[in-house]
C-alpha cells in the first residue's frame, strides 16, 4: 500500500461502493458529517455520489437482489 500516501488528493474518480441497503449507509455517512447525494433510483441500480475528505469522489450503489443471488436472472421474464 506504499503506492496510496503519494497519490495527489482527489486524483481518484469514480470509485464505486457497493453495499446492501443504501439508505442504511447513505444516513451511516450522514451521521458521520458526509455529505451525500440524494439517492438515484435507475431500477437496476441505485446510486449516490460523495467525496471523502481528500476529496476523491465515491458511487455508492446497490443492486436489486435478484442480482445478488448466483444463478438467477436479472432480466424479467427469465
């Protein structure tokens, strides 16, 4: 991890989180004096941005279920 400290801050974009209920950790973020997007619902994501202090900027996102599960289709009617 010697690579991390000598990055230049805010250098790092996009970076994606994924996480099982998104509301959950959307207030975790808030509580903790994060500030947060509001929450996008695409129907096969749902996302929301942030910045850390060093100001990189983060996509926290989750999946519906079926997604989630091995095996199962996502696509309707499969």
């Amino acid at each position: 991890m010697g690579d991390i400290p000598a990055m230049t801050p805010a250098s790092v974009k996009g970076l994606h989180l994924v996480v099982d209920d998104i509301n959950i950790a959307r207030d975790a973020l808030l509580k903790r004096g994060i500030a947060i997007g509001e929450v996008t619902d695409f129907k096969t994501v749902k996302s929301a941005e942030f910045r850390d202090p060093d100001g990189n900027s983060w996509l926290l996102q989750e999946f519906p279920p079926e997604v989630r599960q091995p095996g199962q289709s996502f696509s309707k009617g499969k």
